[in-house]
C-alpha cells in the first residue's frame, strides 16, 4: 500500500513538471506539429517551414531570419531523443541545465536518466526500475524521387526566366472500407516485482479509412536563375511520388540548355562568331554585336583583323550563378572573302601591296 501511494506521489510530480513545461510557445508549436509528433512528421514541418523562412528566400528580412532561427532550434531539440524527453518534462530551464552538465564534469557526456537522478529528478532510477524508457527510431517510407529533363534556352539562363511544364503524378485519393495504418514498434514497461520492470518490443498499428492512388495532373512553373548550369537540379520538396503511410519523394528538374543559333556556352564564358568584309578585316570596321537580351556589345577595330582570330570581350559572358560577376565573350572573325576580282581591282591591289 505504501509502495503504492509513494508511486501515485512520483507520477504527481511528474504531472506538475510537465504541465510548466507547456507554458508558452513550444517547440511543437514552432514546427506546427502536435506533441505525439513523430520523427518522419517532424522531419516534414522542418523541412517545409526552413524552405518558407530560408534567408535565401527572404534577403534582408530580419523576422524571416529570426522565425528560420528558431525552427532550426526547435528541430535540433525534437529530433534527439534525450533533449526531447528532457524538454517534454522540464521545458527550456530544465533543457539548458541539461545541456550545462552534458557539456561539464570534465568532459564526460552523460545522458538524460544520470542528469535527472543526479539533478532534476532524484527518484527516475528507482521508480523506473534503474533503466529509464527508450524509443525505437522510426524508419521514414518515402515515395520515388522523379528527375525531370528540363529544356531551357540560352536567354533564360542568361537573362532568368520560368518554363510552364505539365505534371502528371499519384495523388492519394480516399477508398471504401478500412485499413491497418501508421505501424510501428513501441517500447512498453512490465512490472515483474515491486520495483523491477523489464521492456519488451510491441508492434502496434492504428485503423485508419481506407486510401488508393489515381492519377492527376496540373502545371507546374518552374523558376530559372540566371547562370544555372547544365545538369544543375531544380527541386519541388515532396512533390515527387507520394507513399502511403510515408512521406512523398522529391521532383528534381534537371537542366539541359538547348543548342542556341548564335552562341555556344562553355561554363560562364560565351562563344559567337562574328562575320566581316575582306574591306573591313583591311582596314578597321565600327561594328555592333546584338546579345542574347538585345543589347549592343561594340566588337570593331581600327587594326587589321585576321580570318579565325578571336577577341575577348570582358564581363560579357553569361552571369555566375547566385552572383553579381559575368564571364567573358569570345568573338572568332569570319573575313568573307569576294567570289572574284576585276583587271582593274587586280591592278590597284598590286599597286598597293607591291
């Protein structure tokens, strides 16, 4: 009876603990998850809420960097299992008193059981029977990664730009009847002698209504970004195939630059060819190069220009990707000869060159 009483104390102490630890707002409120939240569900709000605040996303946006801040804080807590346990029970104080002795005592690590017998919680060892709980890892099912070849132009990259492209996928769809769901290994405590537990491994599934796959499709815009480079991926996060009971797999848009009339790409540096008058090659020529967004690059020369020679025009190439810088251009010098001379054209060259 005593035993008894003593363990209806320990498990109202607990209550006390865990309520505190819920004032104000959790970790579990940041992800946008409940508190029974699983890894894979945890990974999921992670990963779609550090997209939406990713400071990439939101430049010189001071409350998009605090909010992606405290996602990654609430993520590195939730998906380590001490930390977790600790926080659930003891909220913040009790997580940095955790944190403190971990990193204190010499150097020695000790986990979450050895700081609440020697710390928080005096009494865990006994009343858990010296061994504390512990969770299985849930495994994550993820559906199918689908790549893409995506067709861009030369001026997109050069210029940025966005391709329409339709998408056809699984969708999951709602079914009659019901079905075994959400499986997973639970660690459950039995109680052998007063004071002395043991664990054992269970499976466990929920029923949930029934599901099917059907085919859909929509359209689906596609940003390109000045400079992206041929084989450069472009991903949609978990819009790949979807998995029942799991989590949908990625869609990757890899890039192929289609072959341009004009220029030829070699990494961030263009290549064109550029076509003139035996005249002009002679005796110097103003001309303009039209670029790939339609402004003029001036390419003449008051000197002699030679068949197949090359100039380089600086800062004139294709942007760097996510950068301010270009590279260069390269004009190769096509002289086009005449188709034939007259007498009197013969004589005056001669004249002149002899």
């Amino acid at each position: 009876m005593a035993a008894r009483r003593r363990a209806a104390l320990l498990v109202a102490v607990l209550l006390h603990h865990a309520v505190s630890a819920l004032a104000g707002t959790s970790y579990y409120d940041i992800l946008q998850v409940s508190k029974d939240a699983s890894e894979a569900q945890i990974k999921r709000a992670y990963r779609k809420l550090a997209l939406k605040y990713h400071p990439d996303k939101n430049p010189n946006n001071e409350e998009a960097d605090k909010r992606f801040t405290e996602i990654n804080n609430a993520y590195e807590v939730l998906m380590d299992q001490e930390k977790r346990k600790v926080y659930d029970w003891y909220g913040e104080d009790g997580l940095k008193q955790f944190q403190g002795t971990r990193s204190g005592g010499g150097g020695h690590a000790m986990n979450v059981e050895h700081v609440f017998s020697n710390h928080l919680f005096p009494f865990t060892l006994v009343f858990f029977g010296g061994g504390g709980m512990e969770n299985e890892e849930e495994q994550i099912i993820k559906g199918d990664d689908v790549i893409v070849e995506l067709d861009v132009s030369l001026e997109d990259l050069y210029m940025g730009g966005s391709v329409k492209v339709w998408r056809e996928k699984n969708v999951i769809k709602p079914a009659p009847g019901k079905r075994r769901c959400k499986c997973r290994n639970e660690i459950r405590q039995r109680e052998i002698a007063p004071g002395m537990f043991y664990q054992i491994s269970e499976p466990v599934c929920e029923t949930c209504p029934n599901v099917k796959y059907v085919r859909e499709g929509d359209f689906i815009i596609v940003d390109i970004e000045k400079g992206m480079q041929d084989g450069q991926e472009i991903l949609f996060n978990e819009d790949g195939e979807p998995k029942i009971d799991g989590e949908p797999g990625d869609l990757k848009f890899k890039i192929r630059t289609t072959q341009h009339e004009r220029f030829r790409r070699e990494g961030s540096d263009l290549h064109a060819t550029a076509t003139i008058s035996l005249l002009e090659a002679l005796v110097g020529f103003k001309k303009n190069f039209n670029h790939l967004d339609n402004h003029s690059a001036e390419i003449g020369t008051e000197g002699i220009t030679k068949p197949k020679e090359v100039r380089k025009l600086k800062g004139e190439g294709m942007p760097l990707y996510q950068s301010t810088k270009k590279g260069d251009l390269y004009i190769t010098f096509d002289v086009a000869f005449p188709e034939g001379l007259t007498d009197d054209q013969k004589a005056k060259l001669t004249n002149i060159f002899s």
